[in-house]
C-alpha cells in the first residue's frame, strides 16, 4: 500500500506540491491518517513531471522521503504544472528496489498505483505476459503488480488506437473483474498524458481505499489535486466516490464516470 497525489494547474514548485501542505504526501510517508495494512511508507519513494515538449520524466529513491538528502534542492528548484507522486509502502514479494518504485513512465504517460493484487503472482502475471507485445515486456524492470498493470494498459492502448485513456482503463477494469471473482485487489491508480489527469478510486472484494480531490484549495489557487489523504481540512476536499474514474484537465469542470 503507497499514499499518491497529483496536481494539475498553474505552474508550482515541487516543494509547493510535495512538502509544504499541512498533510503533504511528505508527512503522509510518516504520519498517514487512512492506510490499510501499514503503518508508515518508508520503502521509498518518486515523482513524475512533463517537460514542456510533453515528454514525461520520473525521479525515484528507494530511501524513505525524508532521508533523500537530494530532495530539499530539488523540491525548491523544480517548477512544473503537472505533478504525480507516490511515497511507498512495499508489499509481500514486491522487495525494495529502484526498479519497483513509481512513477512509472513510457513516452507518453506516468503511472502510480496504490494498492494490491492478492496472489497476483501466480494468478494473474503468467496471463498477462502472453499478452504483451515484445517491446513492452522489454521495458519492465521490476516484479510489482503496479508495473504490469501499466504495461497491460499500455498493450491496451496499443491494440486499440481509437481508445484514449479513460476507455483503456474501463478495459483494464474490465479484464480485471473477469479474473478476480474472489481474489481481494485494490486499483487506485492515477495517470498522464500530459493534459490530463486520470484517477480511479477502485477494487474488488475489498473496501476501497482512501481518495481525494479538489479543485478549491487556497494554498493552489487556479489548481486541482488528487490525493490518497486530503492535504488540509479545507472542506473543498471531497471524496472520489468508490468505483469510479475521476478526469481532471486545465479546461474542464470535473467529471466522474462510474466503473
């Protein structure tokens, strides 16, 4: 289990984003409020950004956030307005390791994933490797079930071109509950392409877990953010109904669609 969030809006720094709220995902690493089975997430951590070409890039550490001595320069020094970060919490055979830390990214997008897939190695992996074309086993690292589910909605998106993001994830989803009719996961995931921003709040045979969002917030004025835990008590923060796909962009209100 891991705490995300994302921002999309006008031009901030990392720190803004990252460190400074009153319950950052920087504290969240330390002091979570709503996380299921941990206690802390100090098996590392990332963050993902979009140059101003729209070519994602990540930064990752597999030391707890607040041991990352690189972090404070950075936080201070990087501006960008779009941000997706994932403070970790690793789980049964998923070690720590920099190949298993998010944000994963493609030349397109960047993913984070919260949650689990129960026995997902020896249930779900051997199927979805048959699926997956050359190219895209060839750029998977790790062994967590967040970095598969990427590659799998990248196969999606690259075997129907018609899709965008929010039809490829209905897929996802879809292909998921085919296959877990008793197996427990959770499938909070938030990804970019650069415009907007994409976050399910979702899970099979289990409570969902814990995600936020506003578009209110004083400390990001013109901003929108997501979040596994809400960065203040500002009552603008509100809940993503559970089993359902939140879509955020620059030019647009809101928009929920059930899962």
């Amino acid at each position: 289990m891991c705490r995300l969030a994302a921002y999309i809006g006008p031009d901030i720094t990392l720190q803004q984003f990252l460190l400074d709220p009153d319950h950052s995902l920087y504290k969240q690493s330390w002091e979570p409020r709503e996380l299921k089975y941990a206690k802390f997430n100090a098996d590392g951590y990332g963050f993902g950004w979009f140059s101003e070409e729209g070519v994602p890039s990540t930064y990752t550490c597999i030391l707890p956030i607040w041991s990352d001595r690189n972090l404070p320069a950075l936080a201070r020094t990087l501006t960008n307005s779009l941000w997706l970060a994932e403070v970790r919490s690793a789980t049964a055979g998923n070690p720590v390791h920099q190949f298993n830390t998010a944000p994963f990214c493609d030349e397109e997008r960047v993913f984070v994933h919260n949650g689990f897939i129960r026995d997902f190695h020896a249930q779900l992996l051997p199927e979805i490797t048959t699926l997956l074309a050359p190219a895209i086993t060839a750029e998977i690292h790790g062994n967590t079930d967040s970095e598969y589910l990427f590659a799998l909605l990248r196969q999606i998106l690259l075997d129907n071109d018609d899709l965008d993001l929010a039809g490829a994830l209905l897929q996802l989803f879809e292909w998921l509950a085919a296959r877990l009719t008793k197996k427990e996961a959770l499938l909070n995931i938030i990804i970019s392409d650069g415009d907007r921003l994409y976050a399910s709040r979702h899970g099979y045979n289990h409570e969902c877990a814990s995600l936020y969002y506003t578009t209110d917030d004083e400390q990001f004025p013109g901003g929108q953010l997501i979040a596994s835990e809400r960065f203040s008590e500002d009552s603008f923060w509100q809940p993503v109904p559970e089993h359902h796909l939140l879509i955020l962009d620059r030019r647009n209100p809101p928009e929920l669609l059930p899962l």
